[in-house]
C-alpha cells in the first residue's frame, strides 16, 4: 500500500483493479526514486574537491525572471493566465526569483511563494514590490511547509520536480491547494542530461538518461488526476552575463578543481555553448507544461 493514495482510488471499481492500480503506482514511484537516486555523484569525485556541485545559479535564475516578466511567453503562461480569468490568488512552489509567478502580477490579487533559497525569496519579493504585490513568504520545503500555506486559486510549480524523490505528498499538496488549477512545468528529460557527455569527457562517467515528463504523467494517471500537458521548446537565451560565468558554473557541477577551467571552457567551445552562454539545465530545452484541476 502507497501512503496516502487510498482515497483516490474510492471509485476504481472492483477490488482487482484497485490492487492493479495500486501495484503499478507502486512500481512507477519506485522506478522514479531509482532514476533520481541514479545521479548522486561518486564519493572519490565529490571528495577530490571543496566546492559543492550542487550550484545554485542565482543570476541565472534572476535573470530569467526578469525576461519573463518584460516578456511573458511560453505554454506554462498561457495555461498559468488563462487560469486567473478572473484574477486570483497564487501560490508558486519553488518559486526561484518569480519566472512563473511575476510574469502573471497583472492578473494575481495575492501572492504566497515558496522555496528553500531565501536569498532567492527576497529577491522575488523585491521584483514583487516593484510589480505592485506584496508576496508573502515562506521559506522551506515543500511540502514540509505545505500547512502553513494557504488555499490559492493558482498553484505554479515551475522546474522542481526533478528535485522531489517523494512525488506522492508533494503533488498531494499541491492539489490540495489548488482552488482551480495546478500547472506544472519541467523539463521533457532531466535538465542535467545536457552535462553527460562532459562527465565521461573528464570522468569516464555514464551518467543516468531517466527519469523524464512522461514518468510524471504516468504517476499523475496512476493517482487519478486527469491531467492535460503540452510539450513545446524553450528558445535559448543568454542565461549568463559571460562565458566565464557559465565556464565556472559548468565546472563546480562537475566536481574540477579551479585548474581545470581552461579544459572546461574549451570543452564548451567545441561544442558550441559560449557563443550564446544559456544554463545548459534549463534553457533552449524541450518543456513540458502539465496541468490538473485543484481540489482545495
């Protein structure tokens, strides 16, 4: 039995289906832990350098909020503004600088964002300030914070889910939020992929290809919720302000010591990434938007 899953199979019809269902959501949350679980990094890599790989490009993700927001575009908006008709209330989870939520001010009466980087929590709540919204705050995990949130007409939960080895609360809470709809959006395959060929160039390291999208649609449908989703193509942006930022962000996330810059900076040369310096996670990548109704 999966925590917390009964109840959505009330009216699955005779008990067999019940147990089939059951044993395939299992398999599913099992298969997706296992992929997530497939990226840990080697200890002998991890304790040859000082720096944690596990870098968090805030620029990157400041900038990106503000492009978004002089320019709102792309699948995720469209469902996210078309939700807010009328004009609602917003809950973002993992919420970064505000790319999902602050391209929407126009349309949000009320904002509550959510992230584990309160660094990242203030500098959406100074772009909040300026849109005119006063965003409230709440640091942490979701959804270990989840109680302290309230009800929001809209819940935004833009690139996160790679993140979540424990899908089944996490999307729970999510729903149970949601007054109207929840939209997610994530990359089509995890956005780390993009740095497999560097690890075996400095490495000798096969990294993993899963888990992707279609694992997260396939649990969505397993936990009954009818869910829509749209695949469609971020354009590639200049995430950095030079070819030396990305060069010492690409590095640090492959466990290379300072002296190895150089290499990593001719490695991503050769391969066409610093004449338009994008994060090699996020950008210029198939995204897919998925979305399902609120049950708060």
């Amino acid at each position: 039995m999966v925590p917390g899953v009964g109840p959505v199979f009330a009216t699955a019809g005779a008990h067999r289906t019940w147990e089939v269902l059951i044993a395939s959501l299992s398999d599913l949350l099992q298969k997706w832990r296992d992929d997530l679980a497939g990226w840990a990094i080697p200890g002998h890599i991890t304790s040859a350098v000082t720096e944690s790989p596990w870098v968090l490009p805030r620029e990157v993700f400041a900038r990106r909020a503000d492009r978004l927001s002089r320019e709102p575009a792309g699948a995720s908006y469209d469902r996210e503004r078309a939700a807010l008709e009328p004009p609602g209330s917003v809950l973002d989870v993992g919420a970064g600088a505000g790319a999902a939520s602050l391209p929407l001010a126009s349309r949000i009466t009320a904002l509550t964002a959510v992230d584990t980087d309160r660094e990242m929590l203030a500098r959406l709540a100074g772009r909040a300030r300026e849109a005119g919204l006063a965003a409230r705050l709440l640091p942490g995990r979701w959804p270990d914070v989840a109680g302290q949130a309230e009800p929001a007409d809209l819940v935004t939960c833009h690139n996160v889910l790679y993140n979540v080895p424990d899908l089944v609360p996490f999307i729970e809470a999510l729903t149970g939020h949601s007054r109207r709809q929840v939209v997610v959006e994530l990359t089509a395959a995890h956005p780390l992929i993009s740095l497999n060929p560097l690890w075996l160039l400095f490495h000798g390291l096969e990294r993993p290809e899963g888990p992707t999208a279609g694992d997260v649609l396939a649990i969505l449908d397993a936990l009954g919720l009818r869910a829509g989703h749209t695949m469609w193509n971020r354009p590639a942006q200049a995430d950095y302000a030079t070819g030396s930022e990305l060069v010492e962000t690409t590095r640090r996330r492959l466990c290379l010591p300072p002296e190895r810059a150089s290499d990593v900076e001719a490695a991503l040369r050769e391969a066409g990434h610093l004449g338009q310096p994008r994060d090699l996670g996020t950008s210029g990548r198939s995204v897919v938007t998925i979305w399902w109704e609120g049950s708060a």
